[in-house]
C-alpha cells in the first residue's frame, strides 16, 4: 500500500497480440508517452494475478478474446519529463480470436497490424521494449530449427 506523499513506482502489465507475424498496436492520446504506438495494456489492479490483468486490459482495449499468455520481457519506464515511474511485466499471445476494434477512442483512437520490420512512429518505449523482446525470441525459435 503507497505511503501518502511518497511516490513509488506503478506497476503495469503488457500483452504483445501477434496474428501472421504482425503485432497489433494502438496510438495513444494519454500519458504516458501521448502520441505513441503502444502495445495494449495497463495497470495491475490489487489482488489481481499480472497475467489475468494483461488478459483483461488486452480484451477491454481491442474487443478480442484472448487464449494462452506466455512471459515475453520485463519493462521498467522512467519518463522524468512527464514524472512517471513504471515497472511493466509484458506478455505475448498468438492465441486471439476475433477482429480488434476502437473499444476506447478516448484513450486508443486508431490501431494496425503490423509486421515488426515496419513499424509506426514513434513506438512508446514499452512497446519498443516488447518488439526487441519479440525479435530476440523470433531469433532463437530460427535458431532452434
């Protein structure tokens, strides 16, 4: 529980949605890091195994069903401009059934698929955390073969 008057960092969580070997992101218009392509995600509720929340911030963002979640990377954020300060466990499915949609045009406006050799600009630092992550085990699954 934060102390008042003590920042602490937030603890978020991520979910990397992937069909076709394209990953789907979303522009943001909130900070942090308003105008960037983001992964969906968000804030880990009290109680709330980080898994099942990627889960459900990925479902309520894109209107997708999501199956499996597999450990992608850890993103830590410390954007001293706006004061934000996150710890974010960021996870991967290619188990989604469904077509994304705007569910929150407040937050999420517009959304694309998009292969990770031609990315949008500019990418927020946690989705750029999660590309080089994906690229790192796309790596190692080609290797393996």
């Amino acid at each position: 529980m934060p102390i008042p008057g003590i920042d602490v960092p937030g603890l978020g969580c991520g979910l990397a949605l992937l069909r076709e070997g394209r990953l789907l992101l979303y522009r943001r218009l909130r900070a942090p890091e308003a105008g960037t392509w983001n992964i969906v995600g968000g804030k880990i509720d009290h109680m709330e195994r980080a898994i099942d929340s990627a889960r459900r911030e990925a479902e309520e963002e894109t209107g997708l069903s999501i199956g499996a979640v597999d450990l992608l990377c850890i993103s830590e954020q410390i954007i001293a401009e706006e004061r934000q300060h996150w710890l974010s466990l960021i996870y991967v499915s290619e188990d989604l059934s469904g077509e994304p949609r705007v569910m929150e045009p407040e937050k999420l406006p517009e959304f694309g698929w998009f292969p990770l050799d031609a990315l949008p600009t500019p990418l927020s630092r946690f989705a750029a955390d999660a590309v080089k992550a994906l690229k790192t085990r796309h790596l190692a699954r080609s290797a393996a073969s």
